[in-house]
C-alpha cells in the first residue's frame, strides 16, 4: 500500500503501561489518532495521555479507569492490550473491545497460541471474536524473533527430520525488582529453585506455545507435548544490577525446555532461558532446521522493548485487515516495517 492511499488506523490503548505507552508515542509520531486510552485504577486515571507517556504536552486524551468506562459509541479500528500476558485476566478487556466492534492486537505470551495456551479461554475469545465480525491477534516481539523466525529457516527445505529453538532472555529487563526477578529463580540456591516449586511453575505453558505455533504454521499436526523447567547456573561468579555478585552454583534464572510431536514424525525440541546474563551475552533467539538442506538463523534481540512494541505496532494494518476470529501472526504473513507508512515528513 502506497503512502499516498494509506488510511491511518484509529486506535484505542488498554493499558498505558511500558509497551502501551511506546505505542501510543509511535501513533503520535506517525499521526495515527488515538480515539481513547484505558488503564486501570491508579495516579494514570484521569491524567491526559500526552503526559503521562512522557511527551511533555497534552493530546485531548484523558485515559480512563478500565473498569468503569463507557466503551459503547467508540469510534476506533482496533484496540491494543497491554496489561498481563494471561488470556484468562485479559478476558475483560477483549470482551469490552470487541463487544464495541473493534479488533483486538493483544501484548500477552499466551495470545500468540491461545488455543494450546488456554483453550476453554481461547473458545470465549473465538465465538466471541466472530460473533462481532472481529479478529484476534497476539503479538509482540516474538512474533519476528520467535515465530516468523521459524517459518522463514524451514522454507528452503525439501525434507524436514526436526526443528530446534532456543533463546536467552535477560532476566534484568524482564523484572524490575529483585522480587520479581526471584520469580524465575534468580539469586536462589538449587535447593531453593524446588523447595519454592519453581520446576513446577506456569511459565512453561506460554512457552510450549511457540514450537507448536511454528510446527502447526508449517502444516504438522500436533500429537504430543512435553514441558519441563529447570534451574540455571554456571561454575562462575556473574555480577548483576539487582542483586549483585551470585556467587558459582547460584541459580541465574529458569530454563523451559519443550518437546513437540506431530503425526507426521517432525518433531521440535527447544531451550529457552529467562536468565542473568554474563558479560558479553546479548538477548538472541536461534532456530535451525536438520533436514536439507541444513538451515539456521540467529536472531539478536536489540532495542527490546522499543522493538517489542514496534513489533505490535507495525501489526495493526494486518490485523484490522484479518478475518473475524482467532488469527495468529503466522497466518498475516511476514512483518513489514511503517518506517515509510503514514510517516509525517520532515525535512531538514
């Protein structure tokens, strides 16, 4: 689509947190309009979205308290979840959404896949989906990085035996606090990543999504899943922003490990760490294929929170474009940039 015959998109922001907010600074910058930005009870409410996203100005949008909004009469093409990456919680707003005819973009690990992700709360979100002529998509930076990463490295081949994934994300961007970090093991001893059930924690069952998003996108059926999680360590000391030096032995952080099987014999088998990071180490993502010809691709996650909403944003055409229903980004085709879409000119 041309410059020229580019309509901008009227978006709605649920949630005006990190990824929220550099979304809502990309509309502005593109000058796509934002008709109305929701968050929910706190110092946000009642605040115009300019300031509060740090642009140092008002733009005629008083972001409002989720629960107690009006959301009949929007005048919007689609609505951008970012609030918790669990289908089950986000089910309020995509019910608000879509309820008012918009299509729904959602920031959220289990909105990739939800089917395997949650499939009693994926079947609310289909019926609801069509029954308003709307489309569902979950998105975000694994949408390059992990999924479409993927689909791209198998698409030379002409004989497939397996697919291997793996990844290590930092767990300093991911958390905050040392508490939060603590979340994913970070900082424990061994004894301590199962005494607290840690091996038994759900993020497995966001995670166990992305081989199956890739081998299901491929056309493989789906037979068998096998998920587990374990502590990471090395035999070195790591120094660290949030809680200092983690002497050799102490948990890093978590590694998911996923075994997918399908009915034609394809199996996948992936590795992926939430971790401290040693110095040197950059967030990446790798892929590669044993079958001919032998494939890869290693994908280095730079910029991640930018390129994580970046990744959204430049999804909204496809997805206001996608048919009614659950559409994940494997079936929009491969992201395309809005470097040079809707872009105010500026010269000098």
């Amino acid at each position: 689509m041309t410059q020229s015959a580019f309509t901008p998109p009227r978006l709605v922001l649920y949630g005006i947190g990190q990824y929220g907010s550099h979304v809502a600074r990309m509309a502005v910058e593109k000058g796509w309009p934002i008709v109305a930005a929701y968050n929910r009870a706190g110092p946000k409410v009642g605040q115009d979205l300019g300031r509060a996203i740090g642009l140092g100005r008002d733009l005629g949008v008083v972001i409002q308290d989720c629960d107690s909004a009006d959301y009949a009469g929007l005048q919007a093409d689609i609505g951008i979840v970012a609030t918790t990456s669990l289908l089950r919680l986000n089910l309020p707003a995509y019910t608000r959404l879509m309820s008012a005819g918009l299509d729904v973009l959602c920031h959220g690990a289990q909105s990739y896949y939800p089917h395997t992700a949650d499939a009693p709360a994926a079947a609310e979100i289909e019926a609801l989906a069509r029954a308003h002529g709307v489309s569902f998509t979950g998105g975000g930076i694994w949408d390059m990085s992990r999924i479409w990463a993927g689909l791209l490295v198998a698409g030379p081949c002409t004989h497939i035996r397996s697919l291997f994934h793996s990844s290590i994300t930092d767990a300093q961007i991911q958390a905050a606090t040392p508490q939060q970090a603590m979340q994913v093991g970070c900082g424990m001893t061994m004894q301590e990543f199962f005494d607290k059930g840690l091996d038994k924690s759900p993020l497995p069952g966001s995670y166990k999504t992305i081989p199956q998003h890739v081998l299901a996108a491929l056309g493989l059926r789906l037979k068998e899943t096998r998920v587990r999680i374990e502590p990471v360590t090395f035999d070195v000391a790591v120094e660290t922003r949030l809680m200092g030096v983690l002497p050799a032995g102490r948990c890093l952080g978590s590694r998911i490990i996923v075994d997918v099987d399908t009915e034609e014999g394809v199996g996948a088998h992936a590795e992926m760490d939430v971790r401290f990071f040693r110095p040197g180490e950059i967030e990446h993502m790798f892929w590669s294929v044993d079958g001919m010809p032998r494939t890869s691709v290693r994908t280095e996650r730079l910029d991640t929170d930018y390129a994580t909403a970046a990744c959204l944003f430049n999804r909204i055409p496809d997805v206001i474009a996608a048919p009614p229903g659950i559409v994940p980004v494997s079936q929009l085709g491969p992201l395309k940039p809005s470097a040079f879409l809707g872009q105010r000119q500026s010269h000098g």
